[in-house]
C-alpha cells in the first residue's frame, strides 16, 4: 500500500507543504485536497517540497499541474523543490524530466531558496543512457503526410 505524508508550515506568506512518501494515483487525491484547502482559506502561494517523494508516476504529475493552473488563476505562485538528481531521491526529478514538464514549475533546489525567490535552478538533464553518445544530434522527426479531409 503507498502513503504519503504531507506537513504544512506558513513561512512568510508562503504555505510550506512538504511531501514525504509515494506520489500516486492512490495519493495524489489527498495532495490535491490539500492544495485545494489552502487556496479555499486564501492561501495563494504555495511551495511544495518534493524532497521527500521517493516515487512519482502521472499521476501525482497531473496533480503538481492542475495545483499550478488552479493557482495561476487566482492570481497565486506555485513553487517546487526537487531533489538532485544524483541523490538516492532524484526519481521525482528524472520524471519531471523525461516528461518535459520542469519548465512548466519554478524549481528550486531546497525550500530556503524558494522562499527568498532567488534565480530558480536550471532545469536537471537526464545523464545519458551507458552506450550511447551524448553528443550525437537527435534524429528529426519525419512529417506526416497530410491527407484532404
């Protein structure tokens, strides 16, 4: 069975929501719940703190981007901290990764950081799979070809 934990602080205008546990299809309703209650009590600036999460699919992904979109449209800031990738809880950011979708979120490398708004992290780069050539240029997409509707 997958849990997850979640503490929540208010640090300076911000609500400090820190995740520890497994980020699921199981879990990620309670997450959302949570986000949802801290903007019902108007509470529009969150950073949720992923360095805790040792397991993250679509899921909880889906989740983090609906949080983002629902505090966009209240005028409110989300931030997230996610671990190195080369620690032993970097699965989170290989996700966030390979599916494209740091770029949507501010990333930080820990929750002082985020707090203070300095300059977000870049965004991680997978490391490249063992036999392969990291410099060689990725091969383009072949068009489709388009058909008269």
């Amino acid at each position: 069975m997958t849990t997850i934990e979640a503490d929540e602080d208010d640090r300076g205008g911000w609500t400090v929501l820190a995740l520890r546990g497994e980020l699921d299809l199981v879990t990620s309703p309670e997450i959302r719940r949570r986000v949802h209650d801290a903007v019902a009590a108007g509470r529009h600036d969150l950073v949720v703190d992923l360095s805790g999460v040792r397991f993250c699919d679509s899921s909880g992904i889906g989740v983090l981007v609906a949080a983002r979109r629902l505090l966009r449209s209240c005028g409110g800031r989300l931030r997230l901290v996610l671990p190195e990738a080369e620690e032993s809880q970097g699965h989170v950011t290989r996700v966030f990764s390979a599916l494209g979708v740091t770029r949507l979120f501010e990333v930080y490398e820990d929750v002082p950081a985020a707090l203070a708004g300095e300059a977000p992290a870049p965004p991680p780069v997978p490391a490249p799979r063992s036999g392969t050539d990291a410099s060689a240029p990725l091969p383009r997409p072949t068009p489709l070809p388009r058909t008269a509707p």
